[in-house]
C-alpha cells in the first residue's frame, strides 16, 4: 500500500508462444523467465497482492513455486495470441472485485522485461501517487541510434528516402531533442482510469526512463541471449 492506495501487480504469462517456444517459463539465470516480475513484485516495499495470469496449468504450479498468487486459470476466450492486454488485466481486476477484494493502482509487469527491480516499481510508484493530476505512468527509454530522425523507409524500387527528415540534411546528434519509446519494463495506471480509458497511455501519462541495460525486451532467441548476457553482468546488484 502507498499513500493509502492498495496496489495489484499482474504477472501475465500465456502458454504456446511462437516467437521463442515456452519463453515465459525457460530459465534466465536459475529463474523461470516468469520469476523475474514475480520476485521484484513481491520485493516492492508497496505491492499487495502479486498475481500470475495463465492459461496454462503447467505455468500455474511454476507461478505458485515462484511466490506468486494464481487464483484462476484464464478461460479460453482469454488464451489466445490476438487477446489484448487490457482484456487480461480487466479479467483478473474484475475477479477480485467479485470476491470483495478492491484496488487502487495496477502494476503490469512482463515476464520479457526481466531487468524491472523492486527499487523501480516503488520508485515509479512514488513518482506516480505523489503526482498531483496524473493517472498513469510507463516505463520508457531513451531513443539513441535508433531515434526517429535517423529512420529511411523505400519505395516501391527499394530507393531509400528519409522517414523524417525530408531535408536530408545531416543532423549531428548532441543536437537532437531527446526522444523516447515505450520499453516494456512496466507500466502503473490508477484502476479507475484504466477501467475508463483501457489504455495505459493517455494525455496523462507519465514516462518513467529505464537505462538502455534494464530496457531489453525478449521477442526472439537473439533477445533472450542478449538480455541473459545482461543479466550475469548485472546479477550482484539484483539478487
């Protein structure tokens, strides 16, 4: 709880990925890669209630193992690749809603962004209720090399022009204004405006910047090599 505010975090963790076969259960440095958001969920110093959102009986008992509560298993209108996120986390609020146990603030956490800690949690978290107007803040990170003033698209014979940037005049780096992207690390919203608007991101929004190591998120093979090499680098300042 944080200012009075009962706080939910949803782990979700759906069975039969394609991308990376079973990626939200393989093992990230002695963890199922599902552990991670669980651990620093139930770490965070302001978190009530860590819940894991399956389809899978097999990710239930690893979500339990891991220190998770997994009250349900999601029905099958809610198992597929095409569900939307909202849809996933309007189903477990409404569950508990339905067993009298309300909240204030949800926290959604991935099992592809296993770099999230504790200490960021409660940090945005702070950052979040001690704002005055705000309703929602997302984790972000920094647009380096990959900012949009440096992007081409082509056309129809593979010829290059600038995404942006239609002077095509070089821009030096050190004078670009900062652009930032959504990292998937985590995002926190009030529960009645979540309800209301269905989105994480509104004219409210707040951005919380995660450094480029903490901001890997795990699509593919390559990914998960990457952000486990991360991982061991980091690891004694995480475990």
């Amino acid at each position: 709880m944080i200012n009075n505010k009962k706080v939910l975090a949803i782990v979700p963790a759906r069975s039969g990925s394609k991308g990376l076969k079973n990626k939200n259960i393989l093992q990230m440095e002695g963890k199922p890669l599902l552990g991670w958001p669980i651990s620093a969920a139930l770490k965070s110093k302001y978190v009530d209630e860590v819940v894991l959102s399956t389809d899978s009986e097999e990710y239930k008992k690893i979500g339990v193992e891991q220190g998770a509560n997994v009250p349900f298993i999601r029905p099958s209108d809610l198992a597929g690749d095409k569900v939307a996120s909202i849809d996933v986390i309007l189903h477990c609020i409404e569950w508990f809603e339905t067993q009298s146990e309300f909240f204030d603030i949800l926290v959604l956490l991935e099992a592809t962004s296993p770099m999230t800690e504790a200490l960021d949690i409660d940090n945005a978290l702070e950052t979040l209720v001690y704002s005055s107007e705000n309703t929602s803040i997302v984790g972000v990170s920094k647009a380096e090399c990959n900012h949009p003033i440096f992007a081409y698209k082509k056309d129809e014979s593979s010829l290059l022009m600038p995404f942006v940037n239609q002077s095509g005049q070089a821009i030096r780096r050190q004078k670009l204004e900062d652009a930032f992207y959504l990292d998937g690390s985590l995002y926190i919203s009030n529960i009645d405006a979540l309800k209301k608007k269905k989105t994480f991101y509104t004219e409210s929004t707040m951005g919380f910047e995660f450094p480029k190591w903490k901001a890997f998120e795990i699509d593919d093979e390559i990914d998960f090599e990457v952000v486990e090499l991360l991982m061991k680098k980091y690891s004694n300042d995480r475990l």
